[in-house]
C-alpha cells in the first residue's frame, strides 16, 4: 500500500488538489473491473484526504465509505493506479467542500454488493452527477458506476 509517487508532495504545493484514482480491482475482478477513490488536499494543507467505498468494511460493521487521512496514489493490492481526474488551483476549494458535503449524503454510506451495486464505483459517480463542474468521467471498467437504487 505504498505510493506510486503520481500525486505533488503536499509539503511542496500549496494549491488546493483534487485527484481522482482507478486502479485495477482486487484479485479476479482486476481482470475486467477497476477500484477508484478522490483523494483531496485543500490549500496549505499538509496531508491528503482519501474518500472511497470499500466493501470489506460492511463485514466490520463499518460504515463502508472512508474518509480518512491517507497516501493519495497508494498502490490498490498491488495494482499501480492511474490518474483520472486532476483539478488544481483557484475554485478548487469549493469543489472539495462540494465533495465532502455529498459524502455525506451519500445514500450507500453503509451498503456495498459488489455486482451490480452500490460499490466503489458508485460513490464518485454519484458525486460525479451531484457535482459535474468536476467534469470527472469514469473509465468503462468502471463496473457500479451506472447503478441507481
């Protein structure tokens, strides 16, 4: 769960930072699904913010999505991710706080099924349509990002 040293070193940038992750899912799913998350650093901060779903947490009794303090472009069991989404600069502050006031409506906070959903991919496709000005678009291996209760 190292970094693969895709996002800016917070301590170095100042600016505010939206990125947005995939990476091929766990195991045999990684064949044809992938796994993706935001990680977020708002300006001056000096750590990232994590936000994804991640299904092993419902077996804990965890709510499954996780907003926590973390390495953004951490390696996802061994799969190196890609980066989807980059947002920098001026208004993108207002575009985190957009992300964090939906997570916590998030509907799903506390469901997970892998096929057809709500999983990994429904989160930041929800978030997605609740807040386009991200013009975040998931890859097609994006399996979950189409599901709708």
């Amino acid at each position: 769960r190292q970094s693969a040293n895709i996002a800016p070193n917070p301590a170095l940038t100042k600016e505010a930072l939206i990125h947005v992750y995939a990476a091929d899912a766990w195991g045999w799913r990684g064949l044809f699904a992938v796994h993706t998350w935001f990680a977020v650093k708002p300006k001056n901060a000096d750590s990232y913010t994590v936000l994804e779903v991640i299904g092993w947490r419902q077996k804990r009794g965890l709510p499954v999505l996780r907003v926590e303090q973390d390495i953004p472009d951490r390696y996802w069991f061994g799969s190196k991710p890609d980066l989807i989404l980059e947002k920098r600069g001026e208004g993108v502050d207002e575009l985190i706080n957009a992300i964090y006031y939906w997570s916590e409506q998030y509907p799903w906070a506390d469901r997970y099924q892998v096929f057809p959903g709500p999983n990994s991919n429904t989160y930041p496709a929800w978030i997605a349509k609740k807040v386009p000005e991200h013009g975040l678009e998931l890859p097609f291996r994006a399996i979950g990002s189409g599901w709708e209760n």
